[in-house]
C-alpha cells in the first residue's frame, strides 16, 4: 500500500522535527555547513524515514 503525503503535511512535520535538528546542530558541529545543510539533511532523514 502507498501513501501520498502533501508538501504542507510534509512542512509541517518537519515544522515539529526543526527543534531537534536545531540541538543536534550544536552538538555535532561540521565547520563547512550552514544552517541550511543541518535542515536540508534533516529533511532529507526525515522523507527516509516516511
């Protein structure tokens, strides 16, 4: 069985996910990623893991 999930669903999960991305960002520091790299690789864990 397949599921579809919208784009607005889907932002809003990563809404509710965001916080953990932000904690984990400040404990597992890369020097050549901005904020940006930490929450697109967040997105990307978090569309794997759906």
């Amino acid at each position: 069985m397949t599921y579809y999930l919208e784009e607005e669903d889907f932002e809003n999960l990563f809404s509710e996910m965001k916080p953990i991305v932000m904690k984990l960002m400040k404990q597992i520091r890369i020097r050549t990623w901005k904020i940006e790299d930490y929450l697109q690789e967040g997105m990307i864990i978090l569309h794997l893991l759906l």
